[in-house]
C-alpha cells in the first residue's frame, strides 16, 4: 500500500461503503481487489460492465481524463464510478500537526502516494504515538487548508474542523486530500 496499492475510504457510520476520489488519465487501466497480494477476491470491467471475480476480467478504465468518484458497496456488492465535480487543490507537502509535535504544520510530513499523476494521497507509515493524542492534517506547512474531523480511526475533515482523536498505538495513516479522508491502519 502506498506505492501500487491505493486505498478505499470507510465511509464514515458505514464501514460497509468504500469510496476514493482522484484523478485518473483515460486508457490507464486499474482493478479494485480486497487483500493485498491476492487475485481472489477482485473487481475488473468486461463489456464497459463491471464483473467480479472472473479471472478473465480486463482492466476498469475512465474515457477521458479527469477526476472521478468510486464507491463500492460491499452489502449490496455494487461498483459504481462517476465523475467528480466538487473542488480540487494541489498541495506540494501534507503534515500531521497534533499535540504529538506542538502542532507544527510543517512538522510530521506524509508522503505522497505517486509521482506519475497529480497527487492527491499520502500516506506515513509505522507512526507509532506513545499517548492519545489529537491532530489535524494541514496543507503546505501551514494552517491555511487544514482538516479535521472527531472521527476516529477513518474520518472525513473539513476546513478548519474539530480536532482528530488519535488511540495510542502503531499505524500506517493514509489521507486523500481531495475528500479529506483518513484511515489509520494499526500495525
């Protein structure tokens, strides 16, 4: 995760319905699998049809260049893909200011999750906080964008939102700064 592998976002008060939002160029082929490393359980398009699970499956690709939503419903086991009309800003660096690190915008910087399209995912992996803890996630080492919401461990922030609760523990935290989406994975 974080090079090849990008996550799907909890929706928040319903872990049951993943979502991403990015920008994706037309003809780049992708598919949506479950576990890391395995083909069993995996999302592909024939026909201009989603299918899952057949092994004979192309790539799911976008007609033209743009950003676009995709939610997966895991109840109802349905992928829809839709274009993505909402607004749009490119960061150059994502931080982790919280009580960790004296709420320093610049301090505890993510790592953005491509170099190939314009970059909207980031991820720091094996944070490890020694105490609970709160934080935010804040745009090009200042407060000017910054997000936060009281969820905790997926959140959706906003502008200027509450403080994000943090468990003591180790995790892998991923962010989409196009939904303002977090996950903290624990390790």
């Amino acid at each position: 995760a974080g090079t090849a592998l990008v996550p799907l976002y909890p929706e928040v008060g319903n872990y049951s319905i993943l979502n991403y939002v990015g920008y994706f160029p037309a003809g780049q082929g992708f598919k949506l699998i479950h576990t890391p490393g395995s083909w069993d359980q995996q999302w592909g398009m024939t026909g201009g049809v989603f299918v899952k699970n057949d092994g004979g499956s192309g790539n799911i690709e976008v007609a033209e260049d743009g950003y676009y939503q995709i939610s997966y419903d895991m109840e109802m086991d349905v992928v829809t893909i839709t274009k993505y009309t909402g607004n749009v800003g490119v960061y150059e660096a994502i931080g982790m200011p919280g009580d960790y690190n004296d709420w320093s915008p610049a301090a505890t910087l993510m790592t953005p999750m491509t170099s190939v399209v314009e970059n909207h995912d980031w991820i720091k992996s094996n944070v490890t906080f020694t105490a609970d803890t709160d934080l935010k996630f804040a745009a090009n080492g200042s407060w000017a964008v910054n997000w936060g919401d009281s969820g905790f461990p997926v959140g959706v922030g906003v502008q200027n939102g509450v403080n994000a609760p943090v468990v003591a523990g180790t995790y892998d935290i991923f962010f989409n700064d196009i939904m303002g989406a977090y996950y903290f994975i624990a390790k």
